[in-house]
C-alpha cells in the first residue's frame, strides 16, 4: 500500500478489507494518524455478512455527507 499516495489525494475515508488489513496496519495507522477515516470492512461469509458490509459503509458514508451538508453555507 502506497499511503503517501493516497495522503495526497486527501480522501475522506479509505475503506480497507479485513482480509488484508492484517498484513496493512502499520499503512492504515498511518492513514489514521494523518487524520483519515480507516473503515475495515468485514470479510463476509455469508449473504448476511455482505448485508452487514453494505449496511457498514452505508452508515460511514451517511455521516460523512451529513457533515459535508453541515459545512455547506
């Protein structure tokens, strides 16, 4: 994982699989202390873990344009 190329494009929220993120967390560490967003998504098994993943950025993604609506002036 490249993290000084993705710090630069400044993104709001980086989505990781738990099935790397293992062999990640000194990258999405970094990612986090530069002020990123990390959301580690489950590696599903199941049609009700893939159901719990969408639900999970689902609710990651809400937050964020709530936020970005209440900085709009």
């Amino acid at each position: 994982m490249n993290t000084e190329l993705i710090v630069s494009m400044k993104p709001d929220l980086v989505l990781a699989h738990a099935s790397s993120a293992h062999n990640s967390n000194e990258g999405l560490q970094q990612l986090k202390d530069a002020g990123i967003d990390v959301l580690v998504v489950n590696d599903a098994q199941s049609f009700d873990q893939v159901y719990e993943s969408i639900e999970m950025i689902g609710q990651a993604t809400e937050n964020m344009i709530r936020q970005m609506k209440s900085l709009r002036i």
